[in-house]
C-alpha cells in the first residue's frame, strides 16, 4: 500500500489460549512462535509482514503480564521492527478479548481521538497480497462510518471451530460489503455443518473499528442485549477507560490487578459482535477471496496438511505405515507409526504427546494437570526465543548444561556475567566476536581464548575456536556477519570451596 491509511492502529491480540496446542505451546512460550505446516515463517512473522506496510503508527501486542518478555523477544527475534515501531500492551490480569480490546481502544482514544483500530489475532496465517490490503481499506471506510467491520471468507467443513456470518444487503459505496444479519460466535458442531451448508462466511478473526466506536458498542449491547454475554460490557469499557488515566505504570498494582480480576472473562466476539448482528447498520463484513488458516488446536494441523491416500497427515520428519487417519507432526526427530489408526501424535524435542483423535477434545485439561504435577515441560521448553536469536537446551546434569546457541545477523547478547557459573563456548559455523577484559591479557590470564585477536579486549572466534570464560567475568557476544552464527555454550555450576573445620582445643571426655 503506497499511502497508509490516516489514524489507523494495528492490534494483534497475543496468547489469548493455547491448552490446546501442548506440547507445541508451553505456559511460558505463546503459540506465536508456531510456524504453521508447510509455512517458514512464524505466526508472528507472518503478522507483522501484512500489518507493517499498512500503518504508520507502532504496532500494539496486546498479551498478559506473564508471556510479555516472551513476546517481546519473539517480536525483536523476527528482525522485521525496529524498536521505535512496536509496543508491547501488557494487560493488568487476561480477562478474554473483549477487555484486550476494551483497554487498547481506550488508550488510543487517549492518545487520538479519531484512531482506528485494525485488530488481528495472531494466530492467522494469511497471504498479504493486494486482495488484503484491498479488503482493509474497505474496511476502513466502514469503520468511517461507525460500524465495526469483520473480514469473512468462504466457509467449509473444518474440524476446528469458527465463528460464522450471515451477510444481508449491500452497503452502498463499498465494494464487497454487507451489513450483517447474524453473527454466530460459539456455534455447536451440528449448526456449524449446517451453516456451512447454507452458504454463510467464516470469521477471519479480523476486525476493524474506530476506538471510539468499539467502547460504545459494549456499552450499547450492555444496555440492550439479552445476552448474558454481554451484560457486563459497560463496565468493562468503563474500567479500561479508567485504567489508562492511571498510566501504565499503575496498571499492575495489586489493586489493578483485582478491579480487572472481577471483570467477565469473555470474548469479543461472543459478548459484542454477536450481538451487534442483530442491530441494525452496526455490523458490516468484508467479503474476500484470501485463504485463511488459524492455529488455535491440534485439530488445525488436520485442515492445513494435505492427507495421502490413507488420510495419513505428515508434517517433519514421519511415517505412517499400514495406517489410517493418523497425523504425524514432528518438531526434531524421526517418528514412525505402524500399524496405527486415528492417532494423533505430536513429537518435540522435550515432549511427546500420543492421542486418539476422538480424545483430542479433552486437551485443555493436559497442561493443568502437568502444571500441577510438576512437569517443567508443562511450562518451559528446550527451545528458547530471545531477542537476539534462540538457545536450544541439549543436555542437563546436574551441574552442567550444554545449549545450542543461535545469534542473529547484526545481533548481540549484551555484556553480562553470572556469580557461580563458568562458561565454555565453541563456534560451530560462521563467526563471533567476544568481549572481554581478560581477553586482553597475557595466556596466563582467566580467560583462555583460541582466537584472532582484533583489538583490546576483543577477539573474533571462527568455526572450531573456542573461549573459557570464568565465574563473574563479564563479557559479551555478537554477531556482524550477514548469516546466522551458530555456538555452542557449555555452562558449569562452579562449587563454593569450603573452609576445612579448625580442630577443637581443650579436653574431651571420654
């Protein structure tokens, strides 16, 4: 898009759920960081590449408290925005979409009076073409016009749910848009095979809306809507509106947290959109032709992935003999199954999870329940995301740790150093520089190096070069080549010596 459109701010709603995705998603790794089957980008990447080019303003991750450093690090690890173009909106406590929404269009109006919000969440993988862009200034223009806009698209039988439209007539000047009828949001799956049948859209999960627009909806569905849904709308758009007098440094008092802890957990579309298609002029979609896929389960791998000729469904490294109706989805090891039929199994480098695909409804029960038994795979994963790259956990003892360490190009791990950790580093492919005072000193110094030096207290590390660098030394690693350097990072719990017991003077009875 050559010219951006005027006042317009994208939303991306981050982690929202993701119980449904373990092993793929942990507690503490949001499924932004999921590359959908057949794709090389994330679901992060992919986002940011179709909203990037249609806003000048920063775009806004919306997530919790707890996933905001992961997210972040994700955002930064894509290389696609500077820091000067993202924000990270951190919510006082999650309380579904609908407050997401709530507080973020309350900080615009704040900040713009006459701010638009494009909302996505981040969980689409969406081809940015023109018929996208074609599809958000439509968008817009009826958004200009004080109704929220929702982008639709051909439905057809899925295994995982959607939210479904029923256009009504044209809205005049506006290409491709339609008021709606009806918006069902939570559809069981006999009225979903229906609606399919019948012709209505899917949701694509994107909206757009001015800021203005979306708090005074759920005041009016609050006011006017039988749905339970709704009933508390009002006071969730009064409570955002409050909370961003405060600040965002105050939203994550104690106290914040409890005024937000008392708000209806519940969705966007659920308590205002389904509503809103029963009002008339409120609601319009955006009819297009762009093929949409969303991960929201496991379930999502079985729409994405074209089955063979035994309805088997292979994703990385996988085989299915003599079997049928099985989904092989393999993150790092080779995964063979013989002899199987209706299985799912999802195989990572820490986890693996085996299920019928008739039990795959009662995944939102798994990570509770590993969370409360312990499992660190529950909440943590191997792999780590950071800003500057990703580490991938190898090997742990129980003093020592082996990671695989991968550094962006143009990255650095700032300076840092750790009190009872010493640290071994080998360079795997490419090239690394290393800062450090004792880098500088004599071969009888702390830090043993195997390197070209290049300056004081500097020294670039090439593929089989390796540097020590001892408990408490602080020292730094970057990366300025254009290619991706790979390490690897041997790190030592380093044992406190104890003093040897002074012998006891005087006499002792025997």
């Amino acid at each position: 898009m050559e010219n951006s459109l005027p006042h317009l701010n994208a939303v991306v709603i981050c982690g929202q759920t993701g119980n449904e995705l373990w092993p793929l998603v942990r507690t503490k790794i949001p499924r932004e960081t999921i590359t959908i089957p057949g794709e090389d980008e994330s679901l992060l990447s992919q986002t940011i590449r179709r909203l990037k080019p249609l806003v000048e303003n920063p775009i806004i991750f919306v997530c919790s408290e707890e996933i905001s450093e992961q997210i972040s690090n994700c955002v930064a690890s894509t290389g696609l925005l500077k820091k000067r173009e993202y924000e990270i909106l951190c919510e006082p406590f999650q309380r579904g979409t609908a407050f997401s929404i709530a507080l973020t269009a309350a900080k615009l109006k704040r900040k713009d009076p006459n701010a638009y919000m494009l909302v996505t969440p981040s969980h689409l993988s969406m081809m940015a073409d023109d018929r996208w862009e074609q599809a958000v200034t439509r968008g817009y223009r009826a958004a200009s016009e004080d109704m929220i806009a929702v982008l639709g698209m051909s439905s057809r039988i899925s295994s995982t749910p959607h939210c479904f439209i029923r256009p009504s007539r044209e809205i005049k000047g506006i290409p491709g848009a339609h008021y709606v009828s009806r918006f069902a949001a939570s559809p069981t799956p006999q009225q979903a095979s229906r609606f399919v049948q019948i012709g209505l859209m899917w949701y694509t999960g994107v909206s757009i809306m001015r800021a203005t627009t979306a708090l005074a909806q759920m005041v009016y569905v609050a006011r006017h809507s039988d749905s339970k849904a709704s009933y508390d709308m009002d006071r969730v758009a009064e409570t955002a509106s409050f909370m961003t007098t405060l600040g965002d440094g105050k939203w994550h008092t104690d106290e914040a947290r409890e005024i937000a802890r008392s708000l209806p957990m519940v969705s966007f579309e659920k308590a205002v959109l389904e509503p809103s298609g029963t009002r008339s002029n409120s609601l319009a979609v955006i009819s297009t032709s762009l093929d949409c896929s969303s991960m929201t389960s496991l379930k999502s791998i079985d729409d994405m992935v074209i089955p063979d000729s035994s309805e088997n469904r292979i994703v990385g490294r996988g085989y299915a003999i003599e079997s049928h109706n099985t989904t092989i989805y393999d993150d790092d090891r080779l995964a063979v199954l013989l002899g199987c039929d209706d299985l799912m199994v999802v195989n990572t480098r820490d986890a693996v999870l085996v299920a019928s695909k008739d039990s795959l409804e009662m995944l939102d029960d798994v990570l509770p329940a590993l969370v409360e038994a312990g499992a660190h795979e529950a909440n943590d994963s191997s792999v780590a995301q950071h800003a500057w790259g990703k580490t991938t956990e190898v090997f742990k003892g129980e003093s020592s740790v082996v990671k695989i360490v991968e550094i962006l190009p143009g990255k650095e791990i700032a300076e840092y150093s750790r009190p009872n950790i010493e640290e071994h580093w080998t360079v795997l492919d490419g090239s690394a520089v290393f800062v450090s005072e004792s880098i500088a000193s004599s071969s009888s110094g702390k830090t043993e190096v195997s390197e070209t030096r290049v300056g004081e207290g500097t020294a670039v590390l090439h593929a089989g070069q390796s540097v020590d660098f001892p408990a408490r030394e602080k020292h730094s690693v970057r990366n300025q080549t254009k290619s991706t350097v790979s390490l690897t990072c041997v790190e030592t719990l380093v044992k406190k010596r104890t003093r040897p017991a002074k012998p006891k003077t005087g006499s002792t009875e025997m």
